[in-house]
C-alpha cells in the first residue's frame, strides 16, 4: 500500500512478485488492485471491484473506510462499499455497524443532514447507540441541534435517575450519563454535573483497577476538564494537562472512537489555550487509523490539525492536513460549504508560501 501511495511503481511490481510467492490468497492481489485503482483515481477499475459478487466481506470493508486513512481517497466509492455491504448483510448488527459507519463517514465528508438519514435507518436495537450519536453530532459535527436537543432530553431521565443495581443497566445508564455530561457542559451548563461526574464515577467502582487510563477513565477526566473550565476554577490549567497526559499514553486501537474524538477535540481547544497551539497540534492528531471505520468528526480534527499547524509555523503539515480535509469534503453540504471555501483559500495561500 506505502508504495501505491508513494507512486513507486517498480517496488509495486517487486514486491507483488515477492508476496505471490510465498502468499497464494486471493484477498490481497484484489485489495492491491483497490490501491492502486485510488491512486490512478481509476473510477472504472474502482467499480469493477466493487459491483464483483466475489469482492470479500473484508475487502468492502477496506474499500469503506479508506478515506480516514488514505488522504486521496474520495468518499464516493467509499460510501458505494457502504451500499453493497447494507444490501448484503441485513442482521440487526450488520445493519447498525455499517449504517453507524456510512452514517460516520458522511458526517465526516460534510453531510450532516444525510448523516442523520442514514443514522434513523438503524433498527431499534441500536438506538442507544443512535441517541448517543446524536447527541455528539450536534455538538462537534455540526449536525442536527434539534435531533440533538431531543436525544439529550431522551437520555435525561436514566441519567438523573439513581444509579442501578444491575450491572448491564449501569452499562445502559452510563451511556445517557456522558451524553447529557456532554451536551449540557459544552453547552456551558454545569447546574448537574458534579453528580452526573460522581455518578460515572460510581459505575466504574465495580470494575477491576487498571494500571493504565481506560476510555472510561478518559471520559470522567474529560468532563472534569470541562467542569473546571466553565466555572472558571484555578485548577483548569491542570485538568487539561492530566487529561492530554492521558490521551498521549491511550491505545487507540481500544476504545470508543466517538468519545475519544470528544476528549481529544476538548483538550485541544484548551491546550491552546492554557499552553501553546504546537502543543495543542500534538493533542489533536491524535485519533484511531486503518483498523477503524467510524470516525465522525475527522473532518473537524482535520480543519483544526491545520489550523494549528499554521500557527505552530508547520506549514506542510497544514497542506497535508488540509488536502485530507478537502479530498473528505469534496461535496460538502451548504451548512459546511462556506467552511471548505475558506479552507481552500487557506490551503491556496499555504501553497504559494502564504503562510498568513
């Protein structure tokens, strides 16, 4: 794939005849051809394996998520691959993940309002999960702030309801508990949040200690950040501190990507502010990549990575960053369309040496 997306033909070839070798399976020569084929951006070659009944589970799945990782590819096919495997795998959870994921990927190309189309397609058993999404659409993606509103408003009652007894409940109760933690402290509203955090707190008592943060542990630690923050408190400057000491030491491999991409967003924003935008350029490059296939709100990450890029002086940086946030918004919706304008103009400038 590095060679693909380096251009270097004559390692291509070397070290597909060295792989052939000694790897018989099929799989990698057609996810080979889908590399190259977004390289060349070969939209016929691109259709061809996609519409191939013989194209992998795997290989769909490849071809979905390879705009989060691979800056030149486009969101179309990806979003076509998202097609094929809802049309072939039709369970209640195929259905949530790769709706949850089409859904993930339009939002992160600029299309809130058909994010949230594809979001109230997932069936009903999902519908923390949706709720939860909404909620964390409208605050960092510019989705639907009434959809928002109503999930927050949703989820209020099992949040401020005493805590429950049965273990999966709990699960259940966090959920509603970080979400409302969410809308209503990035909101500026902490009237109920120290319990809420107490509470969270609460529900992870019973849990086995660990030596390094969990994702759990980063979120408690994230709305304590925010907490601070709000109230103005003298501590907030070590809040966010602990916080991006926490997200520098986490495996992103393991953990909700949606409620990394909060904490990561929430500690940049006040790394810049309580530090300096190189170090908040450091916070927030930091996410999930290859293995994972939801990242909403890559799109925001990528318009701040270069946004602070520029004031760190990074100027190619800033171009990498803003290539990928184009190539992702390519059609974006109106709501955003003025947002990938005036990223252009920047990218624009950025590339003749404006570095204003």
């Amino acid at each position: 794939q590095l060679a693909v997306e380096l251009g270097d033909t004559g390692l291509d070839q070397r070290l597909e005849r060295l792989r052939s070798s000694i790897d018989t399976a099929g799989f990698w020569v057609a996810q080979q051809r889908w590399y190259r084929a977004v390289a060349r951006h070969d939209t016929a070659e691109l259709a061809a394996l996609m519409h191939n009944p013989a194209t992998a589970q795997g290989l769909l799945f490849t071809m979905a998520r390879m705009p989060l990782f691979v800056p030149d590819a486009a969101p179309e096919p990806a979003l076509r691959a998202y097609d094929t495997l809802i049309a072939r795998f039709t369970s209640p959870g195929a259905l949530q993940g790769n709706r949850g994921g089409a859904s993930a990927l339009l939002l992160a190309a600029g299309r809130p309002a058909a994010a949230l189309a594809v979001l109230n397609q997932i069936p009903a058993t999902g519908n923390t999960y949706v709720l939860s999404r909404k909620v964390l659409d409208g605050l960092l993606g510019s989705g639907d702030t009434a959809a928002a509103a109503e999930a927050a408003g949703e989820f209020t009652p099992p949040a401020l309801a005493p805590l429950a007894r049965d273990s999966a409940a709990r699960v259940d109760q966090a959920v509603a508990i970080r979400a409302v933690l969410a809308w209503r402290l990035m909101r500026g509203d902490t009237s109920v949040a120290s319990s809420l955090i107490a509470k969270l707190r609460a529900t992870q008592a019973s849990l086995a200690p660990h030596p390094i943060p969990s994702i759990d542990d980063i979120s408690i630690a994230t709305f304590e950040t925010l907490l601070a923050e709000r109230r103005g408190r003298g501590e907030a400057a070590a809040e966010v501190a602990r916080l991006d000491s926490m997200l520098a030491g986490f495996d992103y491999s393991n953990g909700s990507v949606s409620r990394l991409e909060l904490a990561t967003l929430v500690a940049a924003r006040l790394v810049e502010k309580y530090q300096t935008p190189a170090a908040a350029l450091t916070t927030v490059r930091r996410r999930a990549s290859w293995w994972n296939n939801e990242t909403p709100y890559l799109g925001v990450q990528l318009r701040e990575e270069g946004r602070l890029a520029v004031l760190a002086g990074q100027k190619d940086e800033a171009i990498l960053a803003y290539r990928h946030y184009l190539a992702l918004r390519e059609h974006p919706e109106p709501v955003l369309a003025d947002e990938a304008a005036r990223i252009h103009k920047a990218l624009a400038r950025l590339e003749v040496g404006d570095t204003r």
